[in-house]
C-alpha cells in the first residue's frame, strides 16, 4: 500500500513535461502566426508591399487652406497576393486574388511655412513663420503652366496622417499651431517637422507627388523612409 500512495511523478519529470509542452506548442503556433503575420512581415520588415504603384488623385490645390493643414482622404488599390513575390514574377497572375480592394490613406496638405529658427532633432523644433500660398492660386484652379506647376510642389507639404513613433493619426490643433498625436504625445509643425514628444523623426512625407494641368493633386505609395533610422512603412491608417 505505501508503494501505492507514493507519488509516481518526481518534480524533475514535472518540469521536463512542462518544458516538452511549451516546445510543442511553440512549434505549433509558429507556423499558424507567420501565416497570418505574413503581410505584415513582408510589408514591414522587407520592405515589401502589395499596395499598387499607381497614382491616385487627392484633391484640387485649390481647396487646401491657406492659413492650416487641410485633410484629405485617398484609397490606393491593395493586391492580395498568395505565395512568395518571386513566384509571382515568375508566373504572373497564378497567385492573386480576384477580389478589388482599397486601402485606405489619410493625408495632410499644407503651404510651407518659412523656418526662422533651425531647431534641432531631440532638443527643440524649428521656429516657423506663416505658410506662403503661391498668390496666382487666387485667379485660378487649373490649366497651371509647368513653371506654376513647380512652384506649387515646391511650397506644398503633402504628409502621412501616421505618427512617425507607432503610427496613431496625428490631428491638427489649431490653437497650438501644431500637429499632435494623441496616443504618446508626439508633436510636429505645420511642416512635418519634429517639435516634441518619443517620434524619431519628422511626418512621413509622399516622395512621389505632383500636379496636373487641372489643378489636381495626384500621389504614389512612396515615403521618404530614411536608412538607418527607420525600415519600417508608415502604418497606414
């Protein structure tokens, strides 16, 4: 009876059938999240992404505020892609999805405004003075010349809504003057430009932007990610 009553499992071979189960269930999981993970990892971490290359119209230039940022809403086409971007090169179309669908971006508009002061990254934002609208913007929306057309992008910021520190859509405050995010703080100017808060750098800005004879504004997919400091895509919110 004493033999009966003594526990047959010692506490070594408790913990080693602890340790068998968590490598199991490890090795079961794994594959099922970097399934589902999978975008994300490709999008983020290489660099990859399914967002279509094409343009998109955002708005008429018009329409943006000369004195504060204006909002504008696009939707790029989004690719869902199965299997691995070098089949798809390979054979093209075996893999894709026939469904459409968007992805939906927000993006702010703004006149430059001059920077009186160089700030400096980490101890305090530039001193900027009012935005400069181009004045001929008064006569006319659209049948731009090509030199009008430059003057426009050269004064235009066209910025991602996603905070540059963990992506929550920044809004515009205007009684601060500043750009804010809501979930950590971040702070930046009418510019883009890094004021305060954990952001490591300024507002994403669209690297591929340019306007039309008809006074529109057209975007690509494309940011001004900087090596070294960032890999990742602003998120896209």
């Amino acid at each position: 009876m004493a033999e009966l009553q003594k526990d047959p499992i010692t506490r070594s071979d408790f913990l080693g059938f602890g340790v068998m189960g968590a490598i199991v269930g490890a090795i079961l999981t794994i594959p099922p999240a970097a399934f589902v993970l999978s975008p994300v990892i490709k999008t983020d971490l290489l660099g990859e992404s399914d967002v279509g290359s094409g343009w998109v119209e955002v708005a008429s230039v018009s329409e943006v505020s000369a004195e504060e940022p204006s909002h504008f809403k696009v939707e790029f086409p989004l690719e869902q892609v199965y299997g691995e971007r070098a089949i798809q090169k390979k054979y093209p179309g075996s893999q894709k999805s026939d469904m459409k669908y968007k992805l939906d971006n927000a993006i702010w508009l703004s006149w430059k405004a001059p920077i009186k002061q160089q700030g400096r990254q980490g101890s305090t934002g530039d001193i900027v003075g009012k935005p400069e609208r181009p004045a001929f913007l008064d006569q006319k929306s659209e049948g731009f010349t090509e030199s009008e057309r430059k003057e426009i992008m050269s004064r235009l910021n066209v910025l991602s809504n996603s905070c540059a520190h963990l992506g929550c859509p920044v809004r515009w405050f205007p009684h601060e003057q500043l750009f804010l995010c809501p979930c950590h703080g971040g702070m930046y100017d009418i510019n883009g430009g890094w004021v305060g808060g954990p952001p490591p750098r300024g507002m994403y800005r669209y690297t591929e932007a340019e306007v039309r004879e008809n006074g529109k504004l057209y975007v690509r997919h494309k940011y001004d990610i900087e090596p070294g400091l960032d890999k990742q895509q602003p998120y896209v919110v």
